[in-house]
C-alpha cells in the first residue's frame, strides 16, 4: 500500500513538472525585470533570448534580445502555488487571457523554443549573417559605395567579396556590417 501511494506521489511530481506554462504580459522594455521579479517570489518563469546582430561603429556585435517581446512564461513551482500574485509583480502588465481562459503553452512545446534558443545563441556571427558564399551584395563602404559583388567567403569577422573593378576582378574582404544582399 505505501509503495502505491509513493508511485502515486511521483507520478503526481512528474505529471506537474509537464504542466503547462502561462504566458505573461510584461510592460515596455521590462521583460528583465519580469523575470527577476517572478523567480524571486518561487514561481518557475522563462524568458526566451535571440542572439542577434546590431550594427554599431565599431562593426558588427551580437546582442541578445527577447525572441517573443513582452512576453514571459511562468508557472507555479509547487502544485499548491498561486499563480494570483502574477498579476501585481512588478514588471508584468497582465496575464494574457481569452475570454475568461489564461493562456498556456504546453511543456514540450516551451522545451521546442528552449532547443532553439540554445543553438542560435552558440552560432557564431558567420552562421547568423544572412551573407553566405555566391549571394549578390552592395557596398555601403563610403570607398565602394554602390558598387555590387559576390560573396565568396563569410568569417565572424569579414567578409570576402568578388568584385570587378576597373575590367578586373578583385577579391575585397570588408566587415558585415559594410554590405548588404543586393
């Protein structure tokens, strides 16, 4: 009878670790604050962040920004938490609704975004440039401005171009930041 009811108490641990997730509405630009806010008062809460990249003076830099802006996902960490205090945490505006039903995500599917996130943030800035070898582009290099090559090679740091100027054709390597795709 007692190993019943401890199969039972961990089945009941398993099915809540797999309970849905609730979606959170955050205010402007405060998603951080959200966040910190939701775990400092125990509840299991998520912010999915993208690697992407900015252009800046200094050439291009990877930032990380959140993939689904103003939304955060939060659950309880025990099954006898309410989600209740949600709505008052500083930072988030409200719980997302439909009608009168909270909106959740699924477990597996937060586990989908997870994967995602984690192999986007480990690319370096070569796998995340939308330049790749044989795709047209254009100089925006104020020696080369307007002139249009071919990618021929892609680092984290510049990029290889050919480029036919004056009957010849020249292999120029520039930063990402210096082309666009044509």
């Amino acid at each position: 009878m007692n190993v019943e009811t401890n199969n039972e108490i961990g089945a009941s641990a398993q099915a809540f670790a797999n309970s849905s997730w609730y979606l959170t509405y955050a205010r402007p630009r405060l998603e951080t604050v959200a966040l910190q806010n939701l775990q400092q008062q125990g509840f299991d809460a998520y912010l999915p962040l993208y690697k992407s990249l900015k252009k800046t003076d200094a050439g291009i830099k990877a930032i990380f920004v959140p993939m689904f802006p103003r939304y955060v996902f939060v659950r309880p960490s025990h099954p006898a938490q309410s989600i209740a205090p949600v709505r008052s945490t500083r930072g988030v505006a409200q719980l997302v609704q439909f009608g009168n039903e909270l909106a959740t995500i699924r477990a597996d599917a937060l586990d989908a975004i997870r994967q995602f996130e984690q192999q986007r943030n480990a690319a370096d800035v070569a796998e995340l440039s939308s330049l790749r070898p044989g795709h047209a582009v254009r100089f925006h290099n104020p020696a080369l401005s307007g002139l249009e090559g071919l990618v021929k090679s892609v680092s984290s740091l510049r990029v290889t171009v050919l480029l036919e100027f004056m009957g010849r054709e020249q292999l120029v390597s520039v930063e990402h930041h210096q082309l666009k795709v044509a």
